[in-house]
C-alpha cells in the first residue's frame, strides 16, 4: 500500500473522556474537520530505550519509560480557524473577519483529541492521539506556487496513543 500526503486528513476535538469499542477513532472525535488540508505527517510513537549497567562485572539492562508520542504534520493554510484550535484566545473583530491573540495559557492549555486518517480504495488507518496538546505552530511559508502552509507539533502519553486499520 503506497500512501500520499493528501490523502491525510486530520480532525482536532476536545480530548474524549474514554475511548469507545464500538466506534472508529475518527467517528469519536466530534471536531473540526481539516480533511483535504493535510499535506504532510510524521507520527513517532516514541521509543523505550534500553541501557546497559556495568555492576561489578557484570551488565544489567535498566530499561527507560516510554517517552512521549509526537506528531509532526503540515497543513494548507487557508485561515486562521486552527489557531482557535492550538490554543490562541479569540478576540471581537471588524465584521466579516475573524480575530486571535496570542496567549501564555501555561499550566491550562486545553487537552486535544487528534485523529489522523489515511484511507485509499483498499483500507483505512486511522491513528489517535487523546489528551494531545499542541506543543509547536511554526511558521508560515509561502511557497513559490502561491499555496501557503503551516506546520504543527503535537503530544501525548503513550497510553493515550491508539491506532486502528479495516
């Protein structure tokens, strides 16, 4: 299976309470849908290193705590709605627009759910990222074809990291 950048979409939610058996993950998540404005993602489950302890001679192996899953992805920037979403304050505006400021929300960010989908004619992955928060919005470029993107960066713990396929 050969899978594309643009066939990603990715939906953003409030963290959900518990995650059901009945439902996909995608169907779970009740949030804003940016399905077509997915250009690129990177999703590192994280890694539980192994290290080796020389004691008297002998090697005893210390194993590490899961580290944190992360999620790199680019988007097609065609508003400032997903700033709503990452953690930006939402002002009054001029009628017609649309207005955030930015915030130092340390210690009450809001929890996220990030659903990720891959699907093409034959199967379906979608990948869950609950109790996620939005650690990085870098900035945005403008490439030489006049799309606009700009990339984020997510976390979350490793029990809170699910991954499904049909």
């Amino acid at each position: 299976m050969v899978w594309y950048g643009e066939q990603a979409a990715v939906k953003m939610g409030t963290a959900l309470a518990s995650v059901s058996t009945a439902d996909t993950l995608w169907e779970q998540v009740s949030g804003t849908d940016y399905s077509g404005e997915c250009k690129e993602v990177t999703i590192n489950p994280g890694e539980a290193g192994v290290d080796v302890l020389n004691v008297y001679g002998d090697q005893l192996l210390e194993e590490k705590r899961p580290e944190l899953v992360t999620a790199d992805f680019t988007m097609v920037f065609t508003d400032v709605d997903i700033w709503g979403e990452t953690g930006w304050s939402s002002e009054t505006a001029p009628s017609g627009f649309t207005r955030y400021k930015g915030t130092d929300n340390t210690g009450s960010r809001s929890a996220k759910a990030i659903v990720f989908k891959l699907s093409s004619s034959s199967s379906t992955v979608n990948v869950l990222m609950n109790n996620a928060y939005i650690t990085a919005q870098g900035q945005i470029t403008l490439a030489a074809d006049g799309s606009a993107e700009q990339t984020f960066s997510a976390v979350c713990k490793l029990e809170d990291f699910y991954v499904e396929s049909s």
